[in-house]
C-alpha cells in the first residue's frame, strides 16, 4: 500500500527536478529524470524493509527511507553548477559540477542497487528500472568523463561504501537512508577533493578559505573515528580517558591538521586565521555581535534547564521554544551576508567545527563536562534525535552554512550572481530561518487545517511561503549587491514548491529544504 504523503512528496521532487531541466536540458537531464524514476520505485521497496525490520543496518524510525529527494540533491547541485560556471566561461569548474553530477548520480545508484539486493523476493520491475537508469548514467559518463575524472568518481564511491559500512555500524538509529545518502556523500565528497588537492597542490588552485573548511570537516571526522575505536577497549567516562581524549585531540590537531593546512595555505594556519578574523574593523564589530547572539543561545539553554528543575523533570522544550534557536540563527547569519561572506564562511566552519567536538564530549562523557552537556542537550531533544548522536543543532547549523560554502565565487562575476541566482547565499536563511520557523509557529499555534496524511497545517505551510516573499523584500533593501532583474515568478514559484516539501517530507528538513531552494535559485 503506497504512503499518500510520500506520493504527494515524490511529486513535489519530480516538479522540482522537472522545473530544474526545463531550464537546463542536456544529455544529463535525461540521467537525472531515470534516476529520479528508479530512486521513486526503489524508495518503497526500502520503505517495506524498514517496516519489517529487514534492513541490515537500523535506520531511524518515524521516517521514510527518503531516497528519491536525497538522491536528487548533489547530482541537480552539480547540473546547476556546471550550466553557471559554463554562461560565465570558468571551464574548470564547469568540468568541476559535471564530476559532483556524476558522482551524485554514481552514489545514489550505488545505494539503490543495494536497497533492491536485499529486497526479498527481488522486485522484477525495479531491477529492470534500475538497470535501465544505470545504463543511461553509465554510457553518459562514458562519453562525457576523462579518464582523471572517472578514477575521481570512482574513488568518492569507494570512500561511500567504507564510510558507510563503518559509520552505520557505529551510529544505529541516527539516519535514514536518505540522509546517510547526504551526509555521508558529501564526506565523501570532501574526503576526495583535499587528497586530491592535497596531491596537487603546487597547481595553487583554490582559496585558503576552501581548503580550511575541507581540513576542518575531515579532521574532526577522523577524530571523531579515532575515538569510537579507541573506546571500543576502554571506558571513556574515567578521568584517565577524558585526559587522554584531551592530550589527544592537542596532538592531532597539532601534529597532523595544522601542519597538513600549512601545506595547502603555504603559511602558518594560526596566524593566517587571527591576521583574517581581524582583518578589518567590520569583521571586529560581527565578531563582538555574535559572541553575544552565542551567548544569549546559551543562556535560553541554562533557563529552560532551570524550569526543568524547577517545574518537572520531565519538562521538555516546545517546539516553539526550540525555533528561538532558528531566530538568532537568522540574526547571526543576515548581517554577515550583508556585510562580509567570507567572514561568514569561516565562522560557520569554526562552529561547525565547535559542534562535533561538544558532541564528542557529550557521547563519550567526557570529564569535566561531558554528563553536563547531556543533561542540558537533553531537554531539546525530539523524535528526531532517536540515535545516539544529537544531530539537530548540528543540521541546523548545516542548513545555514551550505549554501554559503557552495555559493559558486569563482563562477559569478565579483562574487555576485543576478537574478534569483543572487539569493543563493540567502537559501538557508529562507528556507530554514524563515520558511520552517514561521510554518511551524503558527501552525502549532492557529493551524487548523491539516494537509492530508501529515502534522503540518495549510496555515503554517501559506504563512511560511507570506514570510519568505517578505525577507526577500527585505534583502532587497539592505543588501545592494542583490539584484534580482525581475525574476519573481521563479523566485515564488521556488519558495512555493519547497514549502510544499516542508509540510510532506519526513527527513531532516534543515538540511534538505534549503539545498532544494539552493539548486533552484542557481539555475
């Protein structure tokens, strides 16, 4: 029996992947539409073995497997990506968006193939689908690919699986499909591009900027493995191991990332990172603002902590109560788009950073702080958080910063993108600060008519889309390098669509929504 709301929001994923290719129709969009088809079959066919406990690794429940809009996200970046750097002619990275397309495309088939493997009985029509669709990607790429580029798609593939078989293992419960699809593509994904600069790096492509963001997310990566195999063979809650989780970390960090950014940047990390945080006066006057907006965050955490304690210990934040933390997001991220992006880009990665290594400390109970931090975090926890990780914030943060990271620099003239394309930075504020917060206030407040099949209401959903034409208006008059040269329709009609695929999908939203809107501002 099909799932009505996941119809409606497969529907909503084909409107979107059919919008994105009525501008852009290539030799790839008919990689992306098969695709699309066979990840729709292959989706149910996963929906049935996590209804019956016959997936081999144990995915997070009161979700669907998600595989049809996760696996339509990097390959659609990619697509996007490779039709803008080719309108402002930075071959490079032209040739750069079709590797991330293939990729996508290779990785999210990968997962498919699998998901009908262990399907019993095998299912007749979607091997058929999926052989189809992996023909048409695979001759494709034949005829599109270097020899250079293939052995680089094919290296991020083989990264996938051992992350995936690692990472699921020790993580049960902390994803679906879907999102393992997402988070674990793009490591992947950046695992390859710093070996691969790493190797190359007398060519000097890229900015210091890049490569600091590519250090920061594989290092506390293998940190983070580091630990979960050390602590296989001792207790990580004694002052002995907090001490040399402690003296670790100052070693890893020291003796391996720093001097592996050295090599990249050709100066020292520490200084380069001081000299360009104070760079300006600017910069000094954003830093100040947001240890306030971090502090404020901090002390919403410690009041509601004392209510706990006050009220009852099983007090559990509102869901309006959590959306405070989206609000100062917004406040934390407008000014540094207006002011100072890449500010903001190293800002976001430095949080980023920051949140893994407090995540860390808490799942490992980490002396002094580590049972604090569970006991304070855990007040915000929701059906989402049901693994042993605590992903929200983290999402959140995710949200925000991706479309900062991937804002296409070197394909827009003087960092600036005309037309929708100039709210590509702004996706994140949109669709996560703005769309979601306001959708779910009011709906939770005077929503009364439901969309069928979900917990999201038709007010939260209009009020959502109301806001977020609001903020445009806003960016309009406080952001002068935007210009959006009356391109509103599609504006509308993106914000629209990705609204809709708030109120019907079950994955994380903060992560897939503002990638969504992302992709179709950039075409």
């Amino acid at each position: 029996m099909l799932n009505k709301p996941v119809l409606v929001e497969s529907l909503i994923v084909f409107i979107i992947v059919l919008f994105v290719h009525a501008v852009v129709w290539d030799r790839y969009s008919w990689c992306a539409v098969a695709l699309a088809v066979q990840a729709f079959y292959v989706q149910f066919k996963w929906d049935r073995l996590l209804q019956l406990g016959g997936a081999v690794f144990q995915f997070r429940t009161a979700a669907n497997s998600g595989l049809l809009p996760a696996s339509m996200v990097i390959p659609l970046l990619g697509i996007a990506m490779k039709e803008r750097c080719k309108s402002a002619g930075i071959v490079y990275f032209e040739r750069f968006g079709i590797v991330v397309a293939s990729t996508g495309m290779l990785v999210a088939l990968f997962l498919s193939v699998i998901a009908v493997g262990i399907t019993k009985p095998v299912p007749t029509n979607t091997c058929i689908l999926t052989g189809i669709a992996g023909s048409i990607i695979i001759y494709t790429m034949k005829h599109s690919l270097t020899v250079s580029e293939v052995i680089e798609v094919l290296e991020v593939l083989l990264i996938f699986v051992y992350l995936s078989m690692i990472l699921l293992y020790l993580l049960p419960r902390c994803f679906t499909p879907g999102e393992a699809l997402l988070v674990l593509g793009g490591i992947s994904f950046v695992f390859n591009q710093l070996i691969k600069r790493s190797l190359n790096v007398i060519e000097g492509r890229g900015d210091p900027i890049d490569f600091f963001l590519l250090v920061a997310v594989v290092g506390v990566v293998l940190l983070g493995l580091f630990f979960t195999v050390l602590f296989v063979f001792m207790d990580s809650g004694t002052w002995i191991s907090s001490m040399f989780f402690h003296m670790m970390t100052a070693v890893l960090g020291l003796g391996v990332i720093m001097p592996w950014l050295y090599r990249l940047i050709q100066r020292n990390p520490l200084f380069w990172l001081l000299q360009f945080l104070f760079q300006t006066q600017m910069r000094v006057y954003l830093l100040v603002y947001w240890t306030f907006l971090a502090a404020s965050a901090c002390g919403i955490v410690f009041y509601q902590n004392a209510k706990r304690s006050s009220e009852s210990k099983k007090y559990q934040a509102s869901t309006i109560t959590r959306k405070y933390f989206h609000f100062i997001v917004v406040a934390t991220y407008v000014p540094g788009l207006i002011y100072d992006h890449q500010l903001l880009y190293v800002a976001a990665v430095l949080c980023l950073a920051v949140f893994i290594f407090l995540e860390y400390i808490r799942y490992f109970r980490i002396k002094p702080f580590g049972q604090t931090l569970r006991y304070l975090l855990s007040l915000f926890l929701d059906e989402r958080d049901s693994g042993p990780l605590i992903l929200t914030h983290i999402y959140l943060l995710l949200g925000m910063s991706l479309p900062v990271w991937l804002f296409p620099r070197s394909c827009a003239p003087k960092g600036t993108l005309s037309g929708a394309g100039a709210l590509v930075p702004y996706s994140g504020v949109l669709a996560v600060g703005v769309g979601d917060t306001i959708a779910s206030v009011f709906g939770s407040t005077m929503g009364e008519i439901k969309w069928p099949g979900t917990k999201k209401t038709f007010e939260g959903t209009m009020t959502a889309i109301f806001a977020q034409i609001i903020a445009v208006a806003l960016i309009l008059i406080f952001d002068s390098s935007v210009n959006l040269n009356s391109s509103y329709a599609w504006i509308l009609a993106s914000v629209s669509l990705v609204s809709l695929l708030e109120a019907y999908t079950t994955q994380i939203d903060n992560l897939l929504l503002p990638l969504y809107l992302q992709i179709m501002f950039m075409v």
